[in-house]
C-alpha cells in the first residue's frame, strides 16, 4: 500500500496525513470546499502530500479514510470507493450532526451507516475514540514496549488486515473489536472513547495496552442503559 486517501483534512485528517507520510505512504486530502483551499495544508506537510477533490481522494487511496463530520457522511462519493477499504474515524455528536434517528434509537451505529452508503466498500471503524493530539503523541515503531493499542472493527476480515497494517505502519497496535455491529463498544461517552486522555484532559496522552482496551469495551453499555 502506497496511498493515503482522506476524505476531510481537519484536525483528524490533518494528522492522520502526518503519520502516513512519516510511515512512507503518500497522501491525497479532500474537503467540502475544493483542492484550493487546502495548500497551506499541503505544503505544510511536504514531499508526498498532494490535494484532490473528494473524487480524487477516492480513486487515488488505496485505503481511503472518511473523516468528516458525521451529518455529511451521504455526500461521500460512493463510486469511486467500490472494492476499497474505508476507514471510519466519524462519531456522532448531536449537536452538531443533529439528530439521526437510527443512532437515537441504537438500531444501528455510526460505522453501519457508513457501510450501508457503501455497501460495495469494506469499511473498518477506527482512531474514532483517540484525541487527534494524541494520535499524534503516541505513535511508536513497531516493537516499541511504549506502543498504544487501537480497536478497531468491521465485517471483512481482509479489511482488517489491511487496517491493522495501516495502523502498524501508522504507529499502533491493533484490538479487533470484532464486526462493525460492534463498534458502539468505543463510540462516544463509552469508557474506551478517549481512553487515552490523561488526568489533564483529551490533549495529555496516556498510552493503553490491548488488556487495558479490552476491559474497558466489555465494559461498555448502550446509551439506553447509562
Ligand atoms: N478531532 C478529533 O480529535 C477527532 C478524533 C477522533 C474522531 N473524530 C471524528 O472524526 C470526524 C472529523 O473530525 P475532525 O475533528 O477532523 O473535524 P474537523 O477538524 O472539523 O474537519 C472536518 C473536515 O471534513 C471536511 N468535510 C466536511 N464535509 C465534507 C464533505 N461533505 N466532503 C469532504 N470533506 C468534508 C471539512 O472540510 P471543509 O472545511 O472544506 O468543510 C474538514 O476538512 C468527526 O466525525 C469527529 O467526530 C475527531
């Protein structure tokens, strides 16, 4: 795999870019508002970091990542991203994604919704519940006793794969959470949603073992029975 495609270059796109191009990939990134407005962006970033409209972002990714607020997610090109991995970093806040029925009622989570907008992608939840400022802080070289662990989760086993490379080359150890049905186990307000947080907040990182990571999904409980 050789490139990044980002779907939304803002904090978490913004820094997802940064520890690709540290990993030796490339990176295409997106937004709402056109190439243009993303060349400080890109120029910050240096060699390897181009910027496309959001189709470009789509064909050139060999795994995509979609990191948009949630409310914009059906403006995601599905064509483009057919056979490809997705990566979903999207949680739902209602207050700014206003209210989506099928989340306020849990009949479905943030990453089924992606996936049933498309529905020929493999798409795999991840880096949803870690603070972008400290993706940043805690990305270590593969083997490094000090490395975090990540969940992630989705249905295709061969997506994960790729996931779980992406995440390694990113800097990361991976927890399979198991399907994306699965994936509200670390959405927000659970305990494994910004889990990295240290005492002083979401921007002090504090690194988690997959031990830690797994106790804290199997603790999780549904909205319903906070
Ligand atoms: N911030 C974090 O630490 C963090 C951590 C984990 C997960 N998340 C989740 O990841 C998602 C992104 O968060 P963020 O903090 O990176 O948001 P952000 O800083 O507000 O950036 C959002 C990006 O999405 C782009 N965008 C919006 N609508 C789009 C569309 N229809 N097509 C293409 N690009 C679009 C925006 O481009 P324009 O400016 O041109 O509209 C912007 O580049 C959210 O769902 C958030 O909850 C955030």
């Amino acid at each position: 795999m050789t490139t990044l495609g980002l779907i939304g270059a803002g904090h978490s796109g913004g820094t997802l870019a940064k520890l690709a191009l540290a990993a030796g990939y490339d990176v295409v990134l997106s937004n709402s508002r056109g190439p243009h407005t993303l060349t400080d962006l890109v120029d910050q970033l240096g060699d390897g970091a181009r910027a496309g409209t959001v189709e470009e972002a789509a064909a050139a990714g060999d795994v995509v990542v979609v990191t948009i607020p949630l409310k914009n997610y059906r403006e995601v090109p599905v064509e483009p991203l057919v056979g490809k991995v997705v990566v979903d970093t999207n949680n739902y806040y209602p207050q700014r994604d206003g209210q989506i029925a099928e989340l306020d009622d849990e009949s479905t989570t943030v990453s089924e919704l992606l996936q049933a907008h498309l529905p020929q992608s493999h798409v795999v939840k991840a880096f949803n519940n870690i603070h972008f400022t400290t993706l940043e802080t805690l990305a270590r070289p593969s083997g490094d006793p000090e490395r975090t662990t990540l969940p992630i989760a989705g249905d295709d086993p061969v997506a994960k794969k790729t996931v779980t490379q992406l995440l390694d080359d990113l800097g990361y150890d991976t927890l399979d959470a198991g399907p994306l049905s699965e994936g509200w186990r670390y959405q927000r307000d659970t305990a494994a949603y910004g889990l990295y947080a240290g005492p002083g907040g979401m921007a002090e990182a504090r690194r988690r073992g997959a031990d830690e990571v797994r106790a804290e999904l199997d603790k999780a409980k549904r909205y319903r029975d906070m």
